[in-house]
C-alpha cells in the first residue's frame, strides 16, 4: 500500500473522530468532514479514495505499522 504524506488538518479530523467513535459519541458531521477530505485529498493526489482512506486510519489507528 501508498504511503501518504496526510496533512495536518486530515490527520487531526481523523483522530478526533476515532476517539469520538471509541467514546461513543461520533456524530455524521465528523464522519462526514473525514469522508469530505479523504475525498478531496484523493481527487488531489490522483490515488484511489479506498487507499487514501486505509492509510489514514492506519496513520492514525496503528502508527507503528505506517512508520514500519
């Protein structure tokens, strides 16, 4: 899988809105503003959504495996 180069902003709204979903309490505005910017993060780059969206939720979900 691509390596990205996610920036701050998608990383932020993808982390926050793993907590809420842990805590319970992700609301459709959150998964919605991830969806809108892995979207137009995708469209910019050129790639697939599916891959963007996977290699965020591993930046973000399990560091460790991106990094290695």
């Amino acid at each position: 899988m691509t390596a990205f180069d996610f920036p701050a902003k998608l990383l932020e709204l993808e982390r926050s809105a793993w907590a809420a979903l842990q805590a319970g309490t992700l609301t459709a505005d959150q998964a919605g503003a991830v969806q809108a910017g892995v979207t137009a993060f995708a469209a910019e780059a050129g790639v697939d959504r599916y891959e963007v969206e996977m290699g965020l939720k591993r930046a973000v979900r399990h560091p460790e495996a991106a990094e290695g």
